[in-house]
DNA sequence: TCTCCAATAGAAAGCGCTTGCTACGCATGC
DNA sequence: GCATGCGTAGCAAGCGCTTTCTATTGGAGA
C-alpha cells in the first residue's frame, strides 16, 4: 500500500541500495543513474519511512528539548532558538533533524520520563532547560539518565543549569544567576534602598537559591540586616506576585522596593502596588529578573537582568549537533546583564 | 552493547516474544512471568528501541504540533495544552506519547518540510495551529500533504486555522476572528469612535484578512467610511505596532483608535502613544486581539479578545488522540470574548 | 479417566532500511 | 597485453522489535 524503498527502486531499474545512497547522498553515485532515482522518488511520492531508517543506521534525527513550561516566554525563546540552529541538513537521509519538545511543568518525575522517551527514540542529542531540582535523590536519578543517555551516544548539553556531576560528559550552559542577583541588589541599595523585600522562586530549585544567594551577598556586602521575613518563596507568577507582594507590605510597610524571581512575578507585583495606590517607583521599586519582551513595556519600565536567552539556547543547538566546539572543561557561564530602567528609583525619604 | 529485548528475554528466561507482550500489556502473560520480565527490565535497565518497535508495529507515539513562533505565548498555549492532553497512556509499550514541536515561521515551504519529516516519522497525529497562508499554489500543496498524512494514518488536526477542502479528513477548530474582529470594532464604533486606525498582520493570512474584515463589517454596519489609509499591514510584533502607530498618526492626526492585529502588537501600539505622550485612552484607545496573558498588565489593561488558547488546544489534543469525538462535520468554530478593559474609552472632543 | 478448551509461551517471519562486502567494467601502468 | 585500480552497483545480512500461528500445558466437564 505504501510506498517503500523497493518500489522505488523497480521503479528506477535499480537496487534498493542504490536508492538509499542516493537518499543518503554519502557514496558515490553515477550522475545518470541518481536523476533515474530521484525521479522516481518524485514520481511515486516516496517518502522514507523515518523508523526503519533509524532502526537500521541506529541513530536518529530527533533532538529534544526540555523545557518547564513551554507557555512561558522565557522557555520559548529558548527552545526556539535551540531549533533554529539544529535545523539544516541533519544526520542522513538528506533529513533535517526534528525538534521534540518536551513539557516538564518543572516535575522531576516527568523529567525522567521523557528522558526515558527520548532514549528510547535514540534522539541524536537532549537540551534540557531551566533550573534543577535541588532534591537529593532525583539530581541522583537524572544524573544516572543523563550518563545513560551519552553513553548511549546522544549529546546532552544543559541550558541554564548547572553541571551535573553524575553526567561529566553533558555540557553544562549555565546562568550567572548568582551574579546577577548581586548585581540587581547592588543597584537598589546604591539607590539608598535598605528595606527590600524578596519575592523568591519555588524552594528547592537551583535558579531560585542563586538568585536569592546573589541578593544576600549584597545585602550582606552593604551591612544590610537581612531580615527573612522579607523574603517570601513561591511560583515563577503573576499570581505569586501579587500575593506575595500585599503580604510584604502588611509585614513591612515601610517597604521601598520588591525584588522578584523573574519578570513575571515582577509583573504581579506592579499590580499590586497599584491596587494598593503605591506608585512605582516614587512609593516602591520593583525588578525583576530575565528581561523577557513584555518588560520593557511594562510600567513603567521594568527594571531587570536581562539573560540572552536566545544566544544561550542557540549555542546549545549548535553545541548539541557539534557545529560548535564545546566550551573547555565542558562548562560555560553565561552572564546576565542589569537593565536599569524606569520601576526603580531612590526610595522616598519616610 | 545496547541492551536488547533479547537480553531481557534471556535474563527472565522467556522469549523475546513474552517480553515483548509484557512491555505492551495487551496480550495475557501470567502474573509470576510478568515479573520476572520486570525485574530483568530494571536490572538491566533495558530502555525499548523506539525506532524498532515503531518499524515492526508500523506505528508510533509520536504527535506533530507545527507552529508559527514556539516563542510566542500565542503558541506556546496551545502547544502546552496539546501536549498535556497527548500525554498518558500511549500506543503501545507502556510509553507515553511525545510531542513534536515544529517551528515554521510562517513559511509555507518550512510547514511542508516538517510535514513531510512528520510523515516520515510516521505520526500518530498531527495538530496544525496558526492561520493558513494564502498562496493558492501553497495552499494547495499543504492540502495535498495533509491528505496524503490522513491517508497514512495519522489523525490532523487544525487549531485555529479555516478547514482544507483538499484533506476533509481533517478535523478543524476555527477561531473566529471576523465575529471576534467585528465585536472589537463595534466596541470601539460605540463608544463614539470614528476616527479609527486599524494596524494588520501580514497580508496574505487568513488569522490577518477575517480579523480585518470583521473590523470592516462593523465599519460599513455603522456608516462610517473604511478609509484605507487607515489600514497597515505588518508582522505580529511589537515593533510593527509601534511603527504602524506613528505612521497612522501621520496620516491622521486625528486618530482616536487603534486596533490591532494582536496583544503584542497593541503593546508596541501603546509604546508609540506614549512616546508621543498621548494618553491612552484620553487621546487615542487601543484594542489588541487575543488577550494574552501580559495583556491585563499592560496600563491601562488592554481591551481585547479573549480566544480560549488553552482550551482550544486541548481539544485539539484530544481529538487527536481520540480521546474526544469529531465535531459534526469535522469542522468547529471556536468563538473569542470581547475583553473590555481601561485602554479604550470614549473619544475627547475635537 | 479421557477429551477439550482456555490460558500461556515460543518459533519464526517479517517491518523497511542501511551498509560491508563483492562483482563488474573500463581506463591505466608497466 | 596483462595485472592493477578506481568508480559504480548489487547482494544479502542484519538492525530490534511485533505478531501470527503453533505448541504445550493444566484443569474442567463428561
């Protein structure tokens, strides 16, 4: 019924072998006899049958990508730019490769599964995304996958994520987080704030800890008390902005500025003091953290650390699927850069 | 060096065949076999050849979502909805189902390329979202592709794009931009405008024509004249908005309304109003088109249409999977909510 | 006690492709 | 003029799995 190899072949009056190195374009085929085939190919409307070729040349052209919320800007811009330099002639079959896209929600467990998914499939090579999970026994459990997976021949490099030491040949890209964190703290205590509170990520998650880390070496580095009561954990939006937000202001209403885990939670903070009156950043700066498209036109503008998302996941790509040499010792930092707009300014003088 | 069914086999001491029907689950095997099937598994932490099983069953796991731009949240709900809902309980092995999120940009020439890689790959299903291009000779071609997929078995979906006569087995959920379109501009029409400028997608779409024609509709319901210079074409970004805009100022300085071809747009619509310092909605009210979720963070909240992303997706997810029936006719329109929020008001007098 | 059937396991034939090896010319070198 | 080698094409053996068909049980029913 379908089309396959053999058809072509009678068609063209020539050995399946011969079709598949014409399809294949690696061995030399007489110039008379490869027009003969690819007429043929065009004249049947053969299309190769993807598993039998990876089953027999074992290896394939898919290469995932895994990614906390494929909803979020931060994750798409990322795996867009992963799939735009992983595209091009792929492997064999004068393919191209094939982005799989892979939702996590954030959930180890549905990390693992699609790890399983992928090593099943023999993808060609796994970009995962986003932060890890600090829990003990799943880094274990993913780090084994991962090891799993390079042995099994794909490349795994990591995108905004520390290196795993259980997977010592998976490229790690990961995010100055730390840094930038100091960096965004630094900037309003210069301003003169010193009551500031911290909206942070989920618990238990790399991104998160960094962040908050940078925002207490600052805190620190300028002999500001760091009160924990100021800081408040929570999802990576707008929600947990906003709520959190009214309950740093109950507990500390001479609050001057809002740092939040990333732009969104940013976003939901704004709201906040806006429905509460406040004007940002006169009665309370707010900053955020990655620069996504929409902050600039938040406002006033949103004050942010802006991570080249693109460039990072693009060097993924290109690293996954060996068009770039990997970084020494297999470890890149990529940093962040603070985008100083208009959300913040000198506190009020109370 | 993989480990193979085979191995499994010999450690458990069955045939391949047994392991095989363990892995699936749809043929008896006695309990006390299964598990030691089992345990051979995890002790030999055998992961299945997809690639293999895929050729011997002639099937596979894997579904096709083609986008426009992963990037944009636009897309990146519906793809999120569609794999929540593609995921569970897959086709054979015990395995889950995996999604394929292609990137197309909008070119009809990439669409067809992962059409045809997604063909290849032999796809359970495919979900095709975003509105068609035109070009009949593309149009035509993207028909013939998607039929030739339906033949071979695997269920398309549309999601937010108009049916194909040349694959009716396609189901198709179509949104309704005209009504949608329509809705906004009578919206706008009511509250006094007349003056109103009106910033498109690109031409030669079909999300960006019935938007338009609905905003024409209710142009010619009301009297007022349908000015073309009052209409630009441009990208689904920002930075189109914000161009459009000024321009639109130009030609009319009496402008007091934009529309736009969507939120993002509407955002970059707002930019240049400001830039300008016109008020919004004081001087000029602006509209956008989807309601995405940073619309309600705009200031003021942007007035728009909500087009249910998530739960378009799902249905599509769904549908494709089998897990929900056809609509009648294998068509269904998905209807958008007119949004009213703070950036439109009534126009100041002149 | 014997037959028959349900339940379960195995043997083996592919699925459609890739690729190592072989075969066949024909031009070249001595 | 014969051996050598290069440029092409074909043969056939898998790749690792699924599935049909067949074989072997151990009761249940007569």
């Amino acid at each position: 019924m379908t089309v396959t190899l053999a058809d072509v072949a009678a068609r063209a009056q020539v050995s399946p072998a011969t079709v598949s190195r014409v399809l294949n374009g690696n061995y030399p085929v007489a110039a008379a006899t490869r027009e003969r085939v690819l007429r043929a190919v065009d004249d049947l409307d053969y299309v190769l049958n993807g598993p039998a070729s990876s089953l027999a040349a074992a290896t394939s052209d898919l290469v995932g990508i895994l990614v906390n919320d494929i909803a979020d800007p931060f994750f798409g811009i990322m795996a867009s730019a992963v799939q735009s330099e992983i595209t091009g002639p792929g492997g064999r079959a004068g393919g191209e490769r094939m982005a799989v896209v892979c939702n996590t929600g954030g959930s180890p467990e549905r990390e693992l599964t699609y790890l399983t998914l992928l090593q099943r499939q023999r993808a060609a090579a796994v970009v995962v995304t986003g932060g890890a999970i600090e829990d003990a026994t799943h880094a274990a459990a993913i780090g084994r996958k991962l090891r799993r997976l390079c042995d099994a021949g794909s490349r795994v490099v990591l995108c905004g994520r520390p290196p795993t030491g259980a997977a010592p040949d998976a490229v790690a890209l990961t995010f100055d987080n730390r840094g930038g964190g100091r960096r965004l703290t630094d900037h309003l205590i210069g301003l003169g704030h010193r009551r500031i509170g911290y909206i942070a990520g989920p618990t238990e998650r790399t991104t998160t800890r960094h962040r908050l880390e940078g925002h207490q070496e600052a805190l620190a580095a300028a002999g500001v008390a760091n009160d924990p009561l100021l800081t408040l954990h929570g999802p990576y939006d707008r929600r947990s902005g906003y709520d959190a937000t009214l309950e740093l202001l109950r507990r500390e209403p001479r609050l001057t500025a809002v740092v939040a885990a990333n732009d969104t939670v940013a976003l939901g903070a704004c709201a906040a003091l806006r429905d509460r009156g406040l004007s940002i950043p006169g009665d309370v700066s707010v900053a955020g953290f990655d620069d996504l498209p929409f902050s600039i036109d938040a406002v006033p503008a949103l004050t942010t650390v802006r991570l080249p998302l693109y460039e990072a996941g693009a060097r993924a790509g290109r690293i996954a699927t060996g068009r770039e040499e990997e970084p020494p010792g297999g470890i890149a930092t990529v940093h962040g850069e603070l985008m100083v707009r208009g959300s913040t300014g000198a506190p009020r003088r109370h």
